[in-house]
C-alpha cells in the first residue's frame, strides 16, 4: 500500500510540474514540448487509475496527434517578449486567484469523497449482458449513451468542414531521408495492423473506434511528417463520403429501428454486437480521415468542396 | 408522438450529412429540410399543452443508463423559435451568399449549428448538454468563418471559439462535481435529488459561469459584439437570435427547476444587477456605435441583459400563478427578441449588400431605395424597443408590474432608461436611412426582392404576430414545469 | 524463496534501472546534442531490452514473452531512425 | 482508494483552475490553446479520479465514455483553432505585403 502511495505522489508531482512547464515555460517551442510530454505522463497516469481505454486514447490523440498539431503550427521566427511591470502584475494577481479557486474547488472535492458505486455503473454491469458488446466502456459509448457518441462524430465533423473551408493543407515539410522511409514502411502496416486490432478488441476489452481512428491518423501523420511516400490519392466525391460515413452509418441503423417500432438507436439485442461492429468500423474510418485532415490543416485537393463551379456569380 | 421528437433531433444531422455528401443539391435540401423541421415544431408545440412533456428514451434504456431526449412546453416553444428563425435565415443565406461555393461550404456547417441547437434543447441529459454546447460553438465558429476575408472577422471568429471553450470546460466541471455527488446525469431524477450542498453551490456557479460565457452576461461579455457584428448576416441572425437564447434556456432550467434549493435571493439579484448593467451599458455602446451590424450586436447584449434582470423579479414571486405569469412573460421576451433580432440582422444584411457598407452616417437614401427592408428594420425596431402592439411590451409591461408587485420597483428604472436608449438609437438609425442621399454616394442597383422577404416576415411576425396572438402563447408557457410538478 | 528465473529478472531489472540512470545523468551533463543523443540512444536501447527480457521472462505465457520482444524490435527501429533524424537535423541546423 | 481519489482528484482540480486562468490571461494564440488543453486534461484527470474504485475493482466506465467524449472535442477544437489562426496569419501576411507594395 505504501508503495502505490509513493508511486501516486510522484506521478501527481510530475504532472502538475510538467503542467507548470507547459503553461509558463520561457517559450512556445518548450511549452509545447511540456504538452507533449504531459500527455505521455498522462496516458501512463490513466492506466494508473484502472483506465486503459483512456490511457490508448491519450497517447494517441492527447499526446501524438495534439502534439504533432502544435509542433506543425509552431511560427518558425520566435518573437521576443518583454513584459512590462502592469503585465507582472496582471499575472501575480491572476496567479493568486487561480490558486485561491483551486483551494476552494479542492475543500469542495474533499466534502465529496469518496465516492463509491453509485446507481449508474452498477446499472451498467447489470445491463451489461444487454448491450451487445462486454466491455463496459464501450457499452457506455456505444449502446447506452450512443446518443453522445453520434453528437461528437458531429462534433468532430464540424471540426473538420471548418478546417477544411478555410485554407489547403500544410505542405509536406522536406523529405526526412532514406532511413526514416525504411522506417515508415515498416510502420505504416503495423499501424493498419494495429488499428484493426482496436477496433476489433473494443467489444470486449479495451479500445474501440476512437483509438483505432487515432492511430490510423497517426500512419498518416507518419507519412505527412516522413515527406518522402505520398499519401493515397482520393477524389473529392470519395473524400466526402470517407467524412459522412460514419456518422451516416450510425444514424441510419438508428433510424432503422425507429422503422420497427423500436426507440431510436435501440438494437435488436441478437444484432447488437455486429451492429455495433458495423458502426464502429465506419466511425473508425471517418476518425482516422478528419484527425488526419485536421491535422493537415486543410483540403489536400484543390478544388474543397466542388471543383469548378461558380458559374452562377451573377445571382 | 415523440417521434416527432426523433425527428426534430435526426433531421438537421441527416441534412448536413446530405448537404455534404451532395454539395450541389444544398439549397433545395436545405429550403425542404426547414421546411419540414418548421412544420414539426409547430406540431410539437400544438401537441404539448394537452400532455405536459413528451420524452424519448434514446436506445430503449431508462434515463439515467440511457439519455432521453425530451420537451416541454418550454423547449417546445424554443423549438418553435429555432424552427421559424432558421427557415427564414435559411432562405434568407440562399440569396445573401451568391458565391456557390460559399453556399457549398455554409450549409453542412449551418446543418450541424441546427443539429446542435435542436439537440440541446430536447436534451434531458447534463452531459449530452455539454457535448451540445461544443457542438453548438465550434460549428458557430466556424460558421463565422465562411466567406470571411477580413482579419478582424478571423480574429472574432477564433476568440468566440476559445471563449467558447473555456466555458465548456466550466460547464463540464460543474457536471462532474454533480455527477460525483449524486451519481446520475439524468436531468428529470436530479430535479428532486439536488440539495442544499458546498458541492451543490460549487456546481451551480461553475455550471453558471460556463453558460453565462455563451450568453455573455456582462463581465464575461466581451466577445460577443466583434463576434456577432464580423459574421456574415444570416449567421449573426443565429446567433444573436438563437445561439445566446439557448444558452440562456439552459440557465433557466439550472435556475428554476434543478438548483431551486441551491439558488438563494441574494444569488439571483446579483444576477439581475449584472443584467441591468449589460441592459444599460450594452444601449449606451449601441447608441454610440457607428456601424449598423455593431449596433445590432451590442443591441443583443442589452437585451440579453434584460432577461437576466427579470430573472430575481420572478423568483421573488411567491409560487403560483403570479409567478406563472411572470415566467410566461420572461418566455414571451426571450421569444420576441430572438425573432426581432434575427429581422434586423437580415434587414441589415440586405442593406450592406446592396451598400456596400453599414456606416450609420451613410446610410442616406437607402428608404426610397429598399423601402422593404426599412420597414421590416422599423417593425424590427419597435418589437426590440418595446412599443405597444408588440409582444415585447406586453412581456417587459407584465414584467415591470410583478416587480412592483415583488416590491422591487428600481428594475423598473433600469427597463424605462434601457428603453429610451433602445428608441433612441433606432430612431437615429431611421432618422440616417430616410435622409436624402449624400451628393458624393454612387448610384444604388436595385436589391433583389427575395433577399428582402425574410426579414419582412419574421418583423411583422415579432411585432403584429407576437402581439395580438400573445395569449395563447403565454397559456403555453405558463404550463411550464414548475407548474406541471404541483 | 526465489526460483532461478526470477532471480534473473530482478538482475535484468536492475541493471536496466542503472543503465536508465547513467543514461539520464548523460543527458543531463554531456554537452552537445549529438552527444545527448548517444546517450539517449543508448537508453532505449539497451535499457529497454533488459526491461523487456526482464519481465519476458516472468510472463504467464511464453506469447506474452514474445510479445515484449517485438515491442523491443519496433524501440530499436524507432530509436535507430530517430537518433538519425535529429542528427541529421543537427548537422543541417550547424550548416545554416 | 480514498487517498488516490482525493490526490489525483487534487491534482486534477489544480491543473484545471491554473490551465483555466492561464487561458484566460495568455496573449499568444497557441499558448492559449496548450492551456485550454492542459486545464481540460486536468478536469479529466478529476472525473477519471473519481471514477476510481481501487486496485482490485473495475472503476466506474461512464467517466471513462465521458472523457473519452472530451479528449475527442478537445483535438477537434484545438484543430480548428489553429486552422482559423493560420488562416489569420495569412491575410495579416498579405496585407502587410500589400501595404509594402503601395508605399
């Protein structure tokens, strides 16, 4: 017990110095550095408190692809700042309150705790048999609370349109040389491999269409980064449909079983699981194309959202 | 009947799915989808006074496991508001961005800001609320952002995105906080779990504060005007009309139906003064403001403003039918302004165009010129002001007797000083448009009469039709949950 | 009270954690990146396979074993193709 | 399991007030991003926190869905943030290249 309480000492100790690196660090370079490292530190604190499902999903998306989208929008000339003395000011004051905020939230959080099995997550192991799939998180995401996950297949769609309406992609920075493509050929299928693994995996033990989507975005951030192989060409008519897919996936067999008078994505109980298989492989596939187009900064083909039409200007 | 429920949540997602995947076909699906989801929301609102509350349970599982979508007659009416508002903002956008390719990238955003709005207001789930709110501000972002060529909207647009943001992110605390302590999401079963707690107030002002953000009371106001003013019309209609509302929806339910026992007096006048701050200050800058969109914007402020200054009149209100009454009217003032501001955005989008520009000092001639759109911006004007046939006066008239009812005759002031304001800076925009034309402005093309429609309708909607058709509308509202659960 | 095979984890274990310690302290005081990256390359290396051996070693089944042998192979491509990028990023950012 | 709770819940909660005013406060655009990002890694760090139920126990999963639901809208917020800002960093580049060009 002792030994779990150092070790729960010095991850918290970490984090909250690698948090301080990453919000008062001398310059961007080294706060975003600190991010990246903190979401590292975090993943391992997730599996830490029993949650390996976040622990794949920082990794890959808190750490890897956020990272990599800072380090990619970092300006290459650094600007010197010199702050005045009101400035200092402004920032002790500001120091001072988040610091009275916190002991105030944390004396409320001590009032709370502990917190033991509620209704909610005994109701989720006793209907979990019901759901389909025998992981419960992906129970939770997938079938209880399938609702949230559609909004945020939204979310994560809107995300992208807004990406992609407002410039093209970043451009490829120079090509990184011979060994890091030896490098990405062995990778790119392991990845593909991998992500695969997920998705499959997420029935019953952690993963799941999240995860896989990350890691399918990295093998294209891999590539992206590895500047020397191409990425695979699309039309634009496929780029859309790669986009909806997903969440036209999900609403459609939700909507189906509207049709059999059931509740709006209500499973069949026998059909569960593969349905939910179904879902989560075109979500897998939607996540992977907008993180990566999010992370690409914009539309890789020229002509976002239709070519050549603007024919009717006069109206 | 909650299949309407499923529709009025599903059809907005299906059409910005359908818009994307069929760019080309965007203004017809986008012209029938508003169509159908006004038709359903009238439906809806028809159907709710004989059944207090409709509800769905998402994927057959019990609220509290599962999420239901749900609406009462409350959220029946917002509905109502969003439905109406977006059909006329919709074909409205069809003429203002004649660029197609503008059209192309607007409508899946301008889909995904409906599904976001349609979600949150049938939402019976604090965390589906959050993930709503981020829905609803990354697509208002981003919808900011189309068509824009200035650095000044860019720079509105990404600032509202963080603001945005950050309030999420204190909404999603108040959340855990309350999920930590009762151990349900479940909106209805936390109507009668949520006591008097450190948690609980914890929750409420971290919940407060992230809405009160996106509906930018006053400290916490300073985004809203450069937002609401640099975005292109049809989209500063939303969100001056709708985007702030909803979010005031939510507080009012956090207020008067979740936290009642959290809420005390002295939180809710707090709450009023900031209001009656923002009904003045935000006047006084819409006075002051030379361009026509910035006065609309800061107009909003204040008029937000309002509704939170109500807000301690109603409370002070023993339970009953006085407070019925004076809840109905709050409703009746949030409804009428989301549908006047949306007219003057529109009005004042046709101007622009056919301007060039929405300098207040140049706008002379412009009344002979588009004589349509001055009259929908004047029937704007009067519904925003206050005057008598509209259903704002009949809102802020019952408003100010329950505050003298309550004892509480200072709100009364604030209303009589924000209104000459309000009067005072319309009548300067009219004074400026029904003034001959300057020598040195070229001649003015003609604009196009269907630009002009939308904001004709929905005036006269906010002015005539809120007034003389109020008394159903205030039967409805007043069937509001506090009352349903007596 | 140990059998064999444990004793030799808790050997490989523990010259795993001095080799991580000297490769840390490496980092911290050698001079120049390229010297850092010596050290650090040296770290994953060999650190990371006595970790992985170490505790190959005490897996239920002998597939779990492997399975940490392959995560070695894969830190020993990365780590090859890393200390390669940022030498050569090095070299270019000295050339500039 | 009382004692990691309340540390990492802590934790949690001082990352989040601290990333959250740093967000607030920050003038460049990507610092306030790695801020909104930090103090919404902190609030997960709470809710994972309280979801804990002990070594031997399978935490609570609805917490992990919901965080799982965060990490996803925080990269896609974040990623359109800094989309609108390089859009933003274009235009300003291009009107200061067009003002060099006039005088």
């Amino acid at each position: 017990m002792m030994l779990w309480w150092v070790v729960d000492l010095t991850l918290c100790a970490l984090m909250i110095a690698l948090a301080a690196g990453s919000l008062f660090a001398a310059t961007l370079r080294r706060r975003v550095i600190f991010f990246i490292a903190f979401g590292l530190l975090t993943a391992i604190v997730w599996a830490r408190l029993q949650a390996p499902d976040l622990a794949l999903a920082e990794a890959a998306i808190g750490a890897g692809l956020t990272g990599a989208l800072l380090l990619a929008a970092l300006p290459t000339a650094q600007p010197t700042e010199h702050k005045r003395d009101a400035d200092r000011l402004i920032e002790w004051v500001s120091l001072l309150l988040a610091a009275l905020l916190a002991v105030v939230l944390i004396a409320v959080l001590t009032t709370l705790l502990p917190v033991v099995d509620g209704d909610p997550s005994l109701a989720v192991t006793a209907r979990l048999s019901d759901a389909g799939v025998s992981h419960p998180v992906t129970a939770v995401l997938l079938n209880f609370r399938a609702w949230d996950t559609l909004l945020e297949l939204a979310v994560l769609l809107c995300a992208t349109i807004g990406v992609l309406n407002l410039a093209p992609a970043r451009k490829a920075p120079r090509h990184a040389g011979a060994l890091a493509d030896t490098l990405i050929r062995i990778l790119l299928p392991l990845l593909i491999l991998t992500a695969g693994y997920l998705l499959w995996n997420g029935a019953f033990a952690p993963g799941g269409a999240f995860q896989a989507g990350a890691v399918l975005a990295a093998a294209t951030v891999v590539l992206h980064l590895g500047g020397g192989v191409r990425l695979p060409p699309f039309s634009l008519a496929q780029l859309r449909g790669l986009l909806a897919l997903g969440l036209l996936l999900f609403l459609s067999v939700g909507l189906v079983q509207l049709a059999f008078g059931q509740a709006l994505l209500q499973y069949p109980l026998a059909w569960a699981g593969s349905l939910i298989l179904l879902i989560e492989t075109g979500a897998t596939l939607s996540i992977a194309t907008m993180l990566s187009l999010v992370y690409l900064g914009g539309h890789p083909l020229r002509d976002w959202p239709v070519a050549g039409d603007s024919r009717d200007r006069e109206i | 009947m909650s299949s309407l429920l499923v529709l009025i949540a599903t059809l907005p997602l299906m059409t910005a799915l359908a818009c994307l995947l069929h760019p080309r076909g965007g203004d017809q699906l986008s012209l029938v989808a508003s169509m159908i989801q006004l038709v359903a929301s009238v439906l809806l609102v028809t159907e709710l006074p004989s059944r207090s509350s409709l509800s769905h349970a998402l994927g057959g599982w019990a609220p509290g496991l599962g999420i239901a979508l749900g609406a009462d007659p409350l959220a029946g009416w917002l509905v109502l508001l969003c439905a109406l508002v977006q059909f006329a903002t919709t074909l409205y956008a069809r003429f203002y961005f004649c660029d197609s390719q503008a059209r192309y990238r607007l409508w899946p955003l301008w889909w995904l800001l409906a599904s976001a709005l349609y979600a949150l207001l049938l939402s019976g789930d604090l965390f589906n609320l959050y993930v709503t709110l981020e829905l609803l501000g990354l697509s208002a972002a981003a919808l900011c952002t189309v068509g824009a060529a200035k650095a000044e909207a860019l720079e509105a647009a990404l600032r509202y995105l963080l603001l945005g943001l950050i309030g999420s992110l204190l909404y999603l605390a108040g959340v855990a906080l309350v999920y930590a302590e009762y151990g349900t999401l479940d909106v209805s079963a936390l109507r009668t779990l949520i006591s008097s707690s450190p948690a609980s107030l914890a929750s409420l002002v971290l919940l407060s504060s992230g809405l009160m953000i996106k509906c930018a009371l006053v400290p916490l106001h300073f985004w809203l005007p450069a937002a609401h003013s640099s975005a292109p019309a049809p989209v500063s209609a939303v969100l001056s009309a709708l985007v702030v509302k909803v979010a005031f929806y939510l507080l009012l339910r956090l207020w008067f139906e979740l936290f009642t026992p959290v809420v005390t007096s002295a939180f809710a006048t707090l709450i009023g003064l900031l209001g009656a701050i923002a009904v003045i200050w935000g006047s006084w800058q819409a006075f002051r403001a030379t361009r026509l969109k910035l006065l609309a914007a800061y107009s909003t402020l204040s008029q937000m403003g309002y509704l939170f200054m109500f807000v301690p009149i109603v409370m002070a209100l023993p339970e009953g039918d006085t407070r019925q009454f004076a809840y109905g009217a709050l409703l009746l003032l949030a409804v009428s302004h989301g549908i006047a501001k949306a007219a003057l955005f529109m009005g004042i989008g046709s101007l622009q165009q056919h301007l060039g520009h929405d300098e207040i000092d140049r706008l002379g001639g412009s009344a002979r010129k588009l004589p349509v759109t001055l009259f929908a911006i004047s029937l704007a004007g009067v519904a925003l002001v206050g005057l008598p046939p509209s259903g704002a006066f009949l809102a802020k008239w019952a408003l100010i007797s329950s505050s003298l009812v309550s004892g509480q005759w200072w709100w009364m002031l604030v209303t009589l000083v924000g209104t000459l304001l309000a009067a005072a800076y319309l009548v300067r925009v009219l004074g400026a448009a029904f003034a001959p034309t300057a020598a040195a402005e070229p001649a003015l093309p003609t604009c196009r009469l269907a630009l002009q429609q939308p904001a004709l309708l929905l005036a006269v909607l906010a002015t005539f039709g809120l007034g003389f058709a109020a008394s159903p509308v205030w039967d409805t509202l007043s069937l509001s949950p506090p009352e349903v659960q007596r | 009270m140990f059998s064999p095979g444990e004793l030799i984890t808790a050997l490989l274990l523990l010259s795993a954690i001095v080799v991580f310690a000297a490769g840390t302290l490496a980092l911290l005081r050698l001079p120049d990146p390229l010297c850092r990256l010596h050290a650090l390359t040296k770290i994953d290396n060999l650190g990371f396979g006595l970790l992985a051996a170490g505790l190959a070693l005490i897996q239920p089944t002998w597939i779990d074993g492997l399975k940490l042998l392959a995560i070695w192979t894969l830190i020993l491509c990365s780590s090859t193709t890393n200390g390669y990028l940022i030498a050569h990023h090095c070299v270019w950012e000295s050339r500039r | 399991m009382e004692q990691a709770q309340l540390m990492f819940a802590a934790t949690g909660a001082l990352i989040f007030v601290f990333g959250l005013v740093a967000g607030l406060r920050d003038d460049s655009l990507l610092g306030r991003i790695i801020a909104i990002n930090i103090s919404g890694v902190g609030l997960f760090l709470l809710l994972v926190a309280l979801a804990y139920r002990g070594l031997c126990q399978a935490a609570d999963p609805i917490p992990h869905a919901l965080v799982l639901t965060g990490i996803v809208v925080a990269v896609a917020a974040s990623g359109l943030a800094i989309a609108i800002g390089r859009k933003l960093d274009e235009l300003r580049n291009s009107s200061h290249r067009r003002e060099g060009d006039s005088s």
